[in-house]
C-alpha cells in the first residue's frame, strides 16, 4: 500500500480524535478546573495531533505544485500552529495544568496571552492561506478548502467577548467541526486516488464531485 494512502487513512482517524478531544477538552474546561476528563481530552488531542502533523505532509506533496506560494505558505504556517497550539498546548493542559492551583490557571500572564493571541492570528491566517490554495488547485474536493477558510471565520468568533459564555463554546466547537471535516475528507480521498497518480493527475479523480 502506498505511504500516501497510509498517511489519508491515519490523517482521517486521527483528525477525528483530535477534533473530539480538543472540543471536549475546551467545553470541560470552561464548567470546572483544569484536570480529570478534561485532561483526558487534551491528552487524546495532542496524541492525536501528532499523528495528523506527521500525515499533512501529503497533503502538501499532492497540491503544492497546483495550490501555489499561497497553498505552501498556509500549510507551513498552520502545520507550525498544530505543533504549538494542538501539540505543545494540550501537553501543557494535559500533563502540567492538572498539577497547577486553580489561581494561575484562571489569570494567566500577560505573556501568555500575547503569546495565545499570537498562535490565534497564525491559526487564523494559516487556515485561510490553506483553504485558497487547496480550492485553487483543484486536486481535493472544492468543500473541503472553504470548509478551512469557515473554520478559520469562526474562530475569530470563538475570539469575541460575548456576554453569554455559550456562544463562545459553540463557536469552538463549530469551529473543530469544520477543520475535523477538511482534514477528514482530504484524507478519505487520499486513501482513493489511485496508487499511479502524479501531482496534478489527481485533480481527474475528484473532478466529478469537485463543486467550483
């Protein structure tokens, strides 16, 4: 089996877990400490985003050469993003912040939150770059680019100061749910192109469910 249709098929079960505990995760923390369940949700999220930033890479090798500088530029920026924000972070959140008292937890540094602010606007700006270049080239399916750019919208929701805390938790959990959807739908037609295609030749494979 080619390594490209090992890495859609690992990119897809993975992007799954890594949605499910990153949302847990942020929907636990908000009604309760730091620790317990939601330690365990950001413990399956980082695992699980380790596996996806090792499988992303092919990604890039099918639709670099179609999706351009700006393609590249967004999956560089956004798979630096996953590392820090989907790896580096829920390590933190899984292992460090249940040993924390509650106090540090809920007033962060100055630094931190600039820090956050940051990975946010990098995340944000990631996605977008990614989702124009992956609808530019034309070798996944149409949705699965504007799903990352409306992924990368509602976070900039999740970032408002809403009065009710609600909407900011739907947000983030909409926003998980489309970039669960993009990377899972990438990887399911990862696993379908056929073994022989080329960069480029791929875009004949979706070419009947590629909606412009």
């Amino acid at each position: 089996m080619r390594l490209s249709r090992i890495a859609g098929g690992s990119l897809a079960v993975a992007a799954v877990v890594a949605g499910v505990g990153g949302a847990g995760h942020a929907f636990l923390s908000s009604i309760g400490p730091e620790g317990g369940l939601a330690g365990v949700g950001a413990l399956l999220a980082m695992i699980a985003n380790l596996v996806v930033v090792a499988a992303m890479p092919a990604v890039a090798v099918r639709q670099t050469r179609e999706a351009g500088l700006i393609g590249l530029a967004g999956f560089v920026l956004f798979s630096f993003v996953l590392m820090g924000m989907g790896v580096g972070m829920d390590m933190i959140f899984a292992l460090v912040a249940p040993a924390l008292p509650a106090s540090p937890l809920s007033t962060p540094p100055a630094g931190v939150m600039v820090a956050f602010a940051a990975v946010e606007i990098a995340a944000i700006v990631g996605l977008t770059l990614w989702g124009v270049g992956t609808i530019r080239a034309r070798v996944f399916p149409a949705w699965t680019g504007w799903a990352m750019i409306a992924s990368a919208a509602v976070l900039i929701t999740a970032d408002l100061p809403f009065p009710v805390a609600a909407v900011t938790m739907l947000a983030e959990a909409l926003h998980y749910a489309l970039f669960t959807a993009a990377l899972v739908g990438v990887g399911a037609m990862l696993v379908r192109l056929p073994v022989a295609a080329a960069p480029g030749a791929a875009a004949h494979a979706v070419e009947s469910e590629y909606a412009a």
